[in-house]
C-alpha cells in the first residue's frame, strides 16, 4: 500500500452524504478539528488529490465513515498526480490551432513558460485545453494554483511541497521545491500572476511584499531540472524578460480571428459572415467580451448582428475587466491611453511625444512599453516603417467615457 491515499469518485459520494448528516460544510473548521488536520489538506481531500494515510485516515473517521470503503485503490505510486485548484471547463472551445501548439512547445521545451494577455482574451480556457488535449499525461505531478488571493511565496510553497511530497513533507522552500523538480517531472502552472505586480508605476514588476517571486521565478529558469513552470498574466513579468533566451518561452495571447464567427454563432447570433466579423473587430476577438454582447444581442436584438451593428453604438462589457486593467496604470500611461483614445487615426512615438510634454521622450517610451506589456495597445507598421499605436474599439470607447469630458 503507497503512503498516501486518496479518494475514489464513489467514495466522494458516500462522504458527501455523511457530511451532510453531520450538517458540515465541505471544509468546516469543526471537521478539521476533528481530524486533526488543515483546511487546505481536507480541501486536498474533496478534489481527490493524495493526502498522507494518517490524515486520510482521520477525515473518514471525523464524518463516521470508513476509510477502506471510499479508497481509490487504483492509486499506485504511478499514478499522474493532478491537483488543479479551478476546474476549467473546456468543453466548447474554438480555434487557437496554432495557440495551442505553441502552448505545448513552450511547456515541454521550456523550464519557464510565460502566457500573457489581456483579461478575458482566454488565457484560463487555452490552458485548460492545452492540459486536457495535449500534455496531460507527460507530467509526473501537475498543480494549477490561482494567485488572486495574493498568498505569500512561504505559504504558497508550503501548499506545492505538500503536493509534490505526497503529503509527507509539509513545510518548504525554494530549495525543497527544486528538489522535487529535479527528481520528478512537475508542472507547476500560476494563474492570475499580476495580482502579486505593483501598482501605479510600468508593468510587470512584484510589489515589494512579492519580491521572493522573482527570485523562484529566477532559479526555476536558471537551475538543472525537468519541469516546468507556466506563468499566466496580464501583464508580462519583467524578471521573465530580463531571462529571455534558453528554457524561457513567451506566449502573448491575441483575440480570435476567424473562429469567432463559431463561438457568436454557438452563443446564438445570427448574421452574415461580414457582420460578425465587424462584431468580432469591435471587441478585439476577446472571447470574454463576444461572450456578454452576444447575450445582449440575444436579449435586445432576438440576436440578429446587423441590428445592434445598424444602432451605431458599441457597449462597453468588460467594463469590470478594463475597471481592473486601469485601476494598475501610472498616470502617464492612463495620459497616453487618453491621447490614443482621442485620435482617431493610430500615433507614432513623435506624435505622442508632441502632444504629452513637458516630459522626456525616454520616460514616453518606457510607458508605451509597459502599455503593450498589458496587451492594452495595439502596434502597426505604416509603410515607411513607422511603427504606431492604437486602441481596440471597445477599450477606446471605454477610455472616452471614463476619461474624456
Ligand atoms: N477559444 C475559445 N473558445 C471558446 N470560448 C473561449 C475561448 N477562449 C476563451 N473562451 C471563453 O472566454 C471567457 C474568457 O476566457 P478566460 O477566462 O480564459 O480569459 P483570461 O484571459 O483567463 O482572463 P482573465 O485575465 O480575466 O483571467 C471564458 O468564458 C472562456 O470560456
Ligand atoms: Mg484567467
């Protein structure tokens, strides 16, 4: 028998029943108690990941059932572990071909792999079919950990060491980490990473309370081992720029091009091909965003494209994501969204410059750069080769509303 134990999906059942007799909640305090164990070790429990045999034990005992009865007994020390803290649902996914593929590539042949993109462009849903359709079974141990409750670097290191150990060692640190990565292949995928980055000045950087992230990120990259860990964010970390080169893949996530029409046609939009392709340029193929003006269309519309298109207005939906997105600018990079925003045609670098003085054209471009590390900009070539920038309608109309009188 291994040392750890887990759950079998009928067992799940039969403790769910004596939880609910007991009147608990899933992790109720009371239950931990009666156990002796953490929440985090019977949330561990509930999701069908190895615990050790003591606690396993115990959490049956708590709820009075018997553990014999609700063992996974497939379990052997070969078994893929999976310890995916949000289950993605990936079911109806569209396009992405190459995303994907390069998705894989950047996982198998890196030992950081960074993904980035603005909210709601389908970073979470790419993942979670990357997972599921192509690497599932080429990872000894796989954890996906959301960092949008900002836990700090010890407690979050805590949690993979468990999981990695298979419950028998519950405190580490970086070093204990690079331990397991070497000795078995890991993936280790971040979710929501700008959560942990500053706010206010250029992106991409941990706040201070954070910095131990850098250094992880830094010795994940630059040690021997043979694993990997995915970043995901909507801003790109620039401790992972300045690693840029060997073992470092970057992946930034664009909106949908063609596919969209699929996904506006499964939300139940009706219209010819033009219309939804102009649908889909108004909100940048952000799948987030097709999503809730499809279901506006629906509503107001009885989901025909061309009479939303023919009320000349774009509605702003991701109103809360953008709310989120320029709540984190410093003020000179919400003064060039603006300056974007107002010109209709796209601006080159001078022209900005022209038109935000006084300050130097260094500070401009440092600014300009960190905008396109939050994907909020989009970048062209004119003919001359000059580059310029822009904003997708629907953040545009955003800005104008919020910011210009
Ligand atoms: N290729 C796709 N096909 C169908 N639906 C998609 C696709 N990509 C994303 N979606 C859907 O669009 C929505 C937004 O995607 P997702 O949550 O992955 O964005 P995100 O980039 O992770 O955003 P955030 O930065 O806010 O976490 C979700 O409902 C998701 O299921
Ligand atoms: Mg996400």
């Amino acid at each position: 028998m291994v040392s750890s134990l887990r759950v079998s999906k009928e067992g799940l059942e039969i403790v769910e029943q004596a939880r609910k007799k007991k009147g608990w909640t899933k992790t109720a305090a009371a239950w931990c108690q009666a156990a002796f164990t953490t929440e985090a070790t019977l949330k561990r429990f509930w999701r069908q990941v190895p615990i050790q045999q003591d606690s396993f034990i115990k959490i049956c005992e708590a709820v009075g059932v018997n553990w014999e009865d609700v063992l996974d007994k497939t379990l052997s020390p070969g078994t893929l572990r999976v310890d995916w803290e949000e289950p993605i649902d990936v079911s109806v996914f569209y396009g992405r071909t190459k995303e994907l593929a390069d998705l894989e590539n950047s996982i198998l042949k890196n030992r950081l792999a960074v993904l980035t993109g603005m909210g709601g462009i389908g970073k979470t849903a790419l993942v979670g079919k990357v997972w599921e359709k192509q690497i599932k079974g080429k990872f000894d141990y796989t954890i996906q950990r959301s960092l949008s409750t900002s836990p700090l670097l010890p407690e979050l290191l805590k949690d993979i060491v468990e999981f990695l150990s298979d419950g028998e060692q519950q405190e580490g640190g970086i070093s204990q980490l690079m331990e397991y990565l070497r000795k078995q292949r890991c993936l280790l995928i971040l979710d929501n990473v700008e959560t942990i980055m500053s706010i206010g000045t250029n992106a991409g950087n941990f706040c201070p309370e954070f910095q131990d992230y850098s250094e992880l990120i830094k010795r994940v990259k630059s040690e021997q081992h043979k694993s990997c860990l995915l970043v995901m964010s909507r801003e790109r970390p620039q401790d992972a720029i300045w690693l840029r080169g060997e073992k470092v893949g970057f992946l930034a996530l664009c909106g949908l091009k063609k596919e969209a029409q699929e996904l506006l046609k499964e939300q139940g939009l009706s219209g010819s091909e033009k219309d939804l392709e102009t649908l889909n340029t108004l909100y940048g193929g952000n799948p987030g965003s097709l999503k809730l003006i499809s279901s506006l269309i629906q509503e107001l519309f009885n989901g025909i494209v061309l009479n939303y298109l023919k009320s000349g207005t774009i509605v702003v939906v991701l109103k809360e994501i953008l709310e989120q997105h320029f709540s984190r600018l410093s003020d000179l990079e919400t003064q060039i969204m603006v300056k974007l925003a107002v010109n209709s045609d796209p601006s080159s670098l001078s022209l900005l410059v022209e038109e935000i003085s006084p300050l130097s054209t260094a500070e401009l471009m440092q600014a300009v750069k960190s905008l396109i590390d939050r994907a909020l900009i989009e970048k062209s070539c004119t003919e001359v080769d000059d580059v310029t920038f822009t904003l997708q309608p629907e953040v545009r109309k955003y800005v104008k509303r919020k910011f210009v009188k």
